[in-house]
C-alpha cells in the first residue's frame, strides 16, 4: 500500500476531502505506523487511520464517496471507512515512532518488552496490552490470538505476572506473527493455512480443544489452548 503511493512522492498532486473541492499540494514524503498512513503534504501532515475496515484502491469503489481521493498525473488513488485529519510537522514528529510499528525496520522488541511490564499495566489483561497501539501500532485481533499462542501465554493473564523473559519472547512472536501475516497475505494466503489458533476447532500442537470467548476491555473475540498456554 504505502510503497505504491511512494511512486508519486515529489509530485504535486490534487487531494479532496469527502468529495469536496480539490485542492493541490506537493506529496513531499510518506510515512506508516501501526494501521495510520501520513502524507507528508507540503508544510503539513495527512494522517490517514485505517481501523478495522478501512480500504484504499485505485478506482472510485462505486457511488460511495471516499474519505480521501488523490490524483496524480499518472495515477490515483481513493480512501474509503478512513478517519483522515491533518496535522502541523511538530504534532506529527511529536506522535510518529518507527520502533513501535511490528513491521518497521526499526520495532523494538525490547522496547516493547519493558512497556509490557510497565507498572501502568501490571493489572491489564495481556490481551487488552496486545491491542495497544501506543505498545504494538499495528497489531489487530488476529495477531494477538496467535502470537499469545506461539508464546505459550493465556489471554487473561495480568501484566504484573508477566516475567521479563515471558515479554521479550511474547514482543518477538508478535513481530515473527506480524511478518508471516503481511507476507501471507500479499501472498494471498487463506488465514486458515498458517494460522494456528485463530477459529480453530483444534489445538495444532497437542490436538486438545481450543477455547474461545471474549476478554478483556477491549471485549474481543479470544483463541486459547487451556494446556499449550499457562
């Protein structure tokens, strides 16, 4: 995604907003972090989050009108389900941080490890810490479910029983998890050939029965096996 809008980076280009009027700019740099994409847009920053159900194409998708269109002079492109705001350079070098995205270059897993086991989140589910985007930008149900199973770590467990070498290994797995499900992905891989836990009936690695019910704050659907995580 990001890479295909780097084509244009040093054009000048028309945007709208909702339909609105088009207006132009130079597209000076692109940005990513977790599931947000940053247009660098002359002296100002467009922050594009994506959610749950956020989608960008090439085409208008329909009658539906995008939360962001772009034109260049080769190319287009349209953003639909988006949140789209824009920031000054200084709020936008403020927020971005390329080592908390678990698929920069730059994530640190030992960065993420220690806020694991921050004392502001010793008596938060390890499920609802997954999911935090200022910890893991990027990472989404399905990531959680299987990085906490190839960690060996029940969903419900609390922060502060956590050990150090318990977050360390958990940040790799996300960040490995991460990896396999972009490749997958662009690979255009069903989930169900490299998924372990996630909607599965069975564990893949002792044959038990693989619970599944909601936890957390964040009330999400929850994959777990009750013998292969402690």
């Amino acid at each position: 995604m990001a890479s295909s809008i780097r084509s244009i980076v040093g054009e000048k280009i028309l945007y709208s907003l909702k339909g609105g009027q088009w207006k132009a700019a130079k597209l000076r740099d692109v940005y990513v972090q977790g599931k947000r994409l940053y247009l660098h847009l002359d002296n100002t920053v467009c922050e594009i989050f994506f959610g749950m159900y956020g989608k960008m194409t090439t085409s208008p998708y329909g009658t539906r009108t995008a939360s962001l269109g772009i034109r260049a002079e080769s190319t287009q492109f349209y953003f639909y389900t988006c949140s789209v705001k824009f920031l000054s350079e200084d709020q936008f070098y403020g927020i971005f941080r390329p080592s908390i995205d678990v698929l920069s270059p730059e994530f640190s897993v030992a960065e993420a490890a220690l806020k694991i086991k921050n004392p502001e989140n010793e008596m938060r589910q390890v499920c609802d810490i997954l999911l935090d985007q200022e910890i893991f930008a990027g990472v989404g149900n399905i990531i959680k479910n299987e990085a906490l199973f190839n960690a060996g770590i029940l969903p419900g467990r609390l922060g502060k029983t956590i050990s150090a070498h318990e977050a360390e290994n958990l940040a790799a797995c996300v960040r490995e998890f991460s990896m396999v499900f972009l490749a997958m992905r662009m690979k255009g891989s069903k989930l169900s050939s490299f998924s372990r836990v996630y909607f599965k009936a069975k564990c893949q690695s002792c044959g038990g029965k693989i619970s599944r019910g909601k936890c957390g704050t964040t009330n999400r659907i929850t994959f777990w096996c009750s013998s292969c995580q402690k």
